[in-house]
C-alpha cells in the first residue's frame, strides 16, 4: 500500500473504527449535550423512531436520548465513570514515570555511560512523563494509542517522541507486524466548502508528505504542499519523492494497544491487529443506566423538597393587579377554624428520597463495569483499607488491578524500548552524537502497589531460610533504588561482617603461613 489517491474519507475498513472510536470519545468526553445529540439522532426534537416499538425502537432508545416528554425536567447527568477509568489506567501504568535504561549486554564502558546520559535526556525527562500520562489515557479511551518520533531543529535541537490518538492514523500491516502508518490532520481554511488535509506517511527510514484537497467525506486530489501555509515549509525539505529522510533503517512509529483480542473485529481483516478499548461498546449500555439511575436520585432530591398545601381562604391580596399570596416567612397569624369539610387548613408534605435504593443500584453497575475493564473495586475507592493492612493485604483486593496494569504494561515497555532505540539513531544523525544502540534498552514499569520495607525483609527472609537467594540479590531487591556502586559496596560490608568475604590466600598471608600448611606437632 502507498499513500492513497483520493477516495472516500477515512478508508474502509477504518470508517468502521473511528466510528466506534468516537462513540467510545464521546463517553470519555462526558458532555451531556454530546451524548444527548449522538443517541437522539436530531436534538433538541424528539425522533419519532423512538416513541415507537420494536427493534427500531429499542435500537435508538438510550436513556441519554430519550425524548423528554411535555412538561418534563430535561436534566440529565453524567456520572463520570468512564473519564475516571480512562484516568485510573494511566496512573496506574505511570503514575511513577517509567525509566529507561541501557541492556546489561550494552557494557558499563565509557561509551555506555555517554549513552545512557543521552537516553536520560531524550526520554527519562518531565516532559516524557507528562506526555505518557495523557498517552495512557487515550490508549484506555481508543483501544490504543501511537508513538511516532518527530524532530523539528527551531524548536529544540533533539527529535522527541509524539503520541497520537488512534482515529488520526491508517497502519497498515504485515503478518500483525506495524509496516507503515500514515498520519492525518485537517487544516485549516477560510473556504468551508473545501478540506485540506495533511497526510504524513511514516515508512522506513523516513516520513513521505502529501497534501490533499478534498470534501467533508472524500480525501480528493493531491495538491502542492506549498497551497497551505502550514505545510508549505516542507516543500524545501523533501526529496523529489516528497519524504523527508531522517537517517535510521526503521520505522519511527509503533502501535501500542490498549489490551487485546479486540473480539468486535476478530474476523474484520486489517481491524483484528487493533486494541481493545476499556470502553468497550458492551459497557456503553451499562454507562447509560448509571447515569440515569443518578439523575433519578437527583430528581427525587427536587420533587422531595417540603412543599406545604393551604387552604384558598388564608391567601392575602398583593393589591391591584397583585393576585394572591402566602407568605411563608409570616410569624403570627390570626386563628381559623378548619374547612368546611373538616381538612386541615395548612398542610405540610414530604416525600421520601430513595438515597440508600439508588446508590445500591449505582454501586452494583459500578462494579460490574470495573469488572469487565478489569479493574477492582478497590482501585475506586469502593472498599475500605485498614490503616495496619499491609501491601500485601492491599494487593490482594488490587488483583485484578494489578494483573491489568502488568498486561498494559508489557505493550508500553515494548513500544518504548522500540522508539528510545529509534530516538537515539535518528538523534546521531540530527545533532552527529556518533551513539547507537545495539540492543533494545531496558524499559521499568513501576508496579501498581508499592511494597513496604517489611513486605520486601518478609520475602527475603524467606527465600534465605530456603537457601535459595545470594547476598547480591539480597541487596538488589532492599534497596532497588540504589546505585550499582552503592549496592556493591554494601554486599561488600555484609560479606567481612559475616566473615565470608576474605580470600583464603590473603587470609593466609596475614597469618604469616605464605599459603603453606601449618607444621604438625
């Protein structure tokens, strides 16, 4: 496949997954009116097909675009659940940012030190974690999310890494493996009757552009880059096939997915290589009643309010033009005998507010939507930790959690290993730094649930009684955080602490025995 020619806008198979993309953007928005629009099909008009029965009906009644009936309340509310898983998954995955490091196979030389410092620049930075964070969000929201290395000298002399929603890009595949992607944006124009649109085409070793001018639906015909103002600069730096070269032999872009098999799109040819979102359309029903089963707390919060029912007879004269009033701030009042038929004068009403009946019902569709996303109660604040539970205590009701973030986890370390390796050969060839890598670098994706010093003393402990751990490794897993030299030179204190970190020959010198055994009496 090449860039395309034309044609309809985005291509099939992929106008099948934006759709869902931005029906799954939609919830993650949260805008009631929003909502209210995409499941009312005209707002603010009722529909007719919804005030009628059968699959039609049933197929475009979601509460969010029920039609609201003649004197009717139209507040609907919104629980924002779904924007909070999207924000649950990204801070579980790098609420600590993930750090990069050189392969053990790299070398601890000279060379090693220069280019872990390089990596520490391009991509252990603020920047990078601020950047991945809003990344694992979307990635939750759209099924997945791609990284693409961009590199643009006026503004900083280093190429970066750039994260782009999964609706602003068309991969294409090979054997399940990323081959090419293209990148699209529209721009814009003075003139609504026509779009342009700037389509960036990563392949190997470069990134091909081509502007095109088309309709709402159609991509249309190529144009000169130089017919927009925001792509004309790039006219003087492609080659005569319209790429701009960037010096490494691979692809600087990857697909990372949110989590996989994307069932929907099992038997969908390109679409099966796509993640699945954790908003998926099965919760989209299951959003749906939450939020009215809160809006119906609410309205019974409004028609609960003490309301009081007088008699005709005890409302005042407001004066000409005035009718008739009660005032309700009045203290005293001249005495009256009831009605005519025995009712009471002044009568007070207060509903009952169903609060414990609502919420049951809010907290049981919680649950079950965290269930099927694949996260755990706990992990929303819906169930009370101790102040004494350890780590241990707490991952236990943070299991599912936690299996979710190792999965998500093991596509990020992936994807970042692959563009840091990437970053650093088209960096050589930006700023002539002279470093390459010639392994994947390390990628740590810090776990969910910390453990505490006990946890960590309580394993140790016994995996010694076992006699199945060295005092390095020891070491390694108390103090994690330390620096290699650090770390040796604790190792190096335990083993003459515990008498078993002196050379037998240098032991013998120092006994004066020169290595030789002792005579015998």
């Amino acid at each position: 496949m090449s860039m395309p020619n034309g044609g309809e806008w985005p291509p099939k198979p992929y106008d099948q997954a934006f759709a869902t993309i931005g029906e799954a953007h939609d919830w993650w928005e949260g805008d009631p009116k929003r909502l209210s629009g995409r499941y009312g099909y005209n707002p603010p008009k009722n529909h007719p097909n919804q005030f009628r029965g059968g699959i039609v009906g049933a197929a475009t009644r979601m509460w969010m675009g029920k039609p609201v009936g003649v004197g009717e309340s139209a507040d609907k509310i919104h629980v924002p659940l779904p924007a909070d898983i999207c924000h649950l998954s990204a801070t579980t995955l790098f609420n600590e940012p993930p750090t990069v490091a050189l392969s053990s196979d790299e070398g601890e030389d000279e060379r090693g030190k220069t280019l872990q410092a390089r990596i520490d620049k391009l991509i252990n930075t603020q920047e990078f974690a601020s950047n991945i964070l809003v990344a694992g969000e979307m990635c939750a929201a759209h099924g997945g999310v791609y990284g693409r290395i961009v590199w643009n000298t006026t503004l900083q002399p280093e190429p970066w890494i750039e994260w782009v929603q999964a609706n602003q890009a068309i991969p294409e595949w090979r054997y399940g493996k990323l081959q090419a992607v293209t990148f699209w944006q529209a721009l814009p124009t003075d003139d609504g009757k026509k779009i342009y649109r700037h389509l960036e085409r990563y392949i190997p070793g470069g990134v091909e552009h081509t502007l095109f001018e088309g309709k709402d639906n159609e991509l249309g015909r190529p144009v000169p880059l130089t017919d927009h103002p925001l792509t004309a600069p790039l006219a003087q730096l492609v080659n005569e096939d319209s790429v701009i070269t960037h010096g490494a032999d691979h692809l600087a872009a990857v697909y990372v997915p949110n989590a996989k098999p994307n069932v929907a799109w099992m038997n969908s040819g390109e679409l099966k290589h796509l993640g699945r979102p954790d908003l998926s359309p099965d919760l989209f029903p299951l959003f749906d009643k939450l939020n009215m089963v809160y809006s119906s707390l609410m309205r019974d919060i409004r028609l609960g309010r003490a309301r009081i029912t007088i008699n005709a007879q005890l409302l005042e004269s407001r004066g000409p033009g005035g009718g008739l009033g009660f005032d309700v701030d009045r203290e005293i009042y001249t005495a009256v005998n009831d009605g005519p038929d025995g009712e009471p004068m002044m009568q007070a009403s207060q509903f009952a507010i169903r609060v414990d009946e609502h919420l049951a019902v809010m907290d049981d569709l919680t649950k079950r939507i965290l269930r099927r996303a694949g996260y755990s109660p706990l992990s929303m604040g819906m169930d009370d930790v101790g102040v004494t539970e350890t780590a241990t205590e707490i991952r236990a009701k943070s299991r599912a959690t936690m299996n979710t973030q190792k999965a998500k986890g093991r596509y990020f370390s992936t994807a970042i290993a692959y563009l840091t390796k990437c970053l650093v050969e088209i960096d050589a060839v930006l700023n002539n730094t002279g470093l390459w890598m010639k392994h994947m670098p390390s990628v740590t994706i810090h776990p969910v649930v910390d453990e505490t010093a006990l946890d960590i003393a309580k394993t140790i402990q016994a995996l010694d009684a076992a006699r199945a751990v060295s005092t390095q490794t020891k070491v390694q897993m108390l103090h994690a955080d330390w620096e290699k030299s650090l770390q040796d030179a604790e190792i190096d204190r335990i083993l003459k602490e515990q008498g078993v970190g002196v050379d037998p020959l240098t032991a013998a010198t120092m006994l004066g025995l020169d290595g030789e055994q002792p005579p015998i009496d």
